[in-house]
C-alpha cells in the first residue's frame, strides 16, 4: 500500500456516476491508495456489478444507489454514508451525460437533463458534502470538468456549457470553502477511450484528427488519469485549490 503524501488509508471517498467509465476508474485508483470507496450510479445491476468486481480484488468498496439530480436522494445518501462509513473525506463529482446535435436543433429536454445531470448535481452533492466537511475543518472535492471547459466543438454546445460551468463552480466552491480546509480542483480529461466516445472513436476521420491532434498521438487511457486524481485527493495537493488539472497528452497546449 503507498504511503506519504499520497496515502489514502482510512479515507472514505464518494465517486459519483462510477459504475462504469472514468468513474469506476477513478474509484478503482483511490481504493488501490487505501480509501474506502463508495460508488454511485442509478442502476442497480451495473452498480452491484461493479461494486463485486472491485471487491474481488480486495479493494473496500460500497454502492449507493441515488440519483444526483434529487436533492432530497442526496442528502439520503450522503447522510447514510457517513453514519455507517464515517466521515466523507474524498469526493469526486463524475456524473455526466452526453448528447450530440446541432444547438440550432437541440431539443429543450436533452439541454436540460445534461445541465441537471453535469453541472447541477455538482452543486448538490457538492454542498451536501460541504456541509460536513466544514465543521470537520478539511476535506477534498474534485469535479471531473473536460477539454470543452475551455474549448467548443460542433454538436455538443450544451456539454461545453454544462463543463464550463463546472469550472468556474469549482473556483466558486474554493472561494467559499477554502477557508474551511476544504480544497476543491477541477480534473479534465482529453480525449479518452469510454464508452461515451465509442461513436466518436469509430470515426474514422474523427479518430484521425485526434490522433493528429494530440502531440502523445494518441487517445488516453482511463487509467491515465489516476495519478493526478490521487494527487488532488490526497495531501500532496494540500496547498493547490481552485485549479483545473487538465489530463489531454498536450492536446490544449498546442495549436
């Protein structure tokens, strides 16, 4: 087990929308560096699934089954997890959706449920946690924002409004809570291999064009991102607050 800075052990974290994807990634990465993890989603059989997967490989990990859209199952839960588990110490807010359409033709519904899905659940579950965290005098929270916090592309006008607003959420949440102890960064990933970007990546052009893009020339890899997600949860960032660590092979620092 590590030890030092980057030692997690005793720590229990909330990884939202970690049934799959990045997220189970993420919590796989903080329960191998000693935190007890709770994962989230809001299907039951892919959660227990996931949660039975990462126990057979001797990490601690629970399920909570709740929706981060409903203030009401939140607050449920997060209150629920620290009676039975402890005190949360780690969260990391990675529920999102994706759709794709020209904004011109972008149905009303879908703006809404990405905005509910990406952007407000991390003001929910955020402060719900927050709220627990202050009196306690320390914590970490790390909001997954993206390559699109900064950056648009076609067709997804609505995610790039939903991530960017995950940025600057986040510097909200460290100008509020930063005097608590609480240190609250952004993680973005670039292009990287989920089932979210399957379509994109069976694109031919568009697959080409990222790889020419990205100076590693290549997609990431989920597991690619857990170092940095480890270093924001754990001491080693303990004077880092209010940033946005972007994960992309270069692909933002390059014209």
């Amino acid at each position: 087990m590590p030890s030092g800075l980057f030692d997690l052990t005793g720590r229990v974290a909330l990884v939202t929308g970690s049934s799959r994807g990045i997220g189970y990634t993420l919590a796989r990465g903080l329960a191998q560096h000693g935190a007890h993890v709770v994962l989230n989603a809001r299907r039951e059989d892919v959660l227990e699934a996931a949660v039975a997967t990462l126990r057979a490989e001797g990490l601690q990990v629970d399920g909570r089954l709740f929706d981060v859209t409903d203030q009401d199952a939140v607050e449920a839960a997060v209150a629920a997890i620290e009676a039975e588990l402890g005190p949360i110490a780690i969260l990391v807010n990675n529920a999102g959706i994706q759709q794709r359409a020209p904004l011109h033709e972008f149905p009303r519904d879908g703006w809404e449920r990405i905005i509910e899905t990406n952007l407000t659940s991390v003001y929910l579950v955020g402060s719900a946690v927050a709220r627990r965290m202050i009196p306690r005098g320390r914590g970490r929270i790390i909001n997954i924002c993206s390559l699109t916090s900064e950056l648009g592309r076609r067709t997804i006008a609505p995610y790039a409004a939903s991530k960017g607003g995950v940025k600057m959420l986040t510097r909200g949440m460290c100008a509020d809570w930063g005097a608590h102890g609480i240190r609250v960064n952004g993680l973005a990933p670039g292009y990287i291999v989920t089932e979210m970007n399957r379509a994109l990546m069976d694109d031919p052009e568009f697959d080409a064009w990222v790889r020419r893009r990205t100076p590693v020339g290549r997609w990431g890899e989920p597991d690619e991102l857990i170092g940095a997600a480890v270093f924001l949860a754990s001491d080693a960032s303990d004077f880092v607050n209010g940033q946005v660590l972007v994960v992309d092979g270069g692909f933002s620092a390059v014209i």
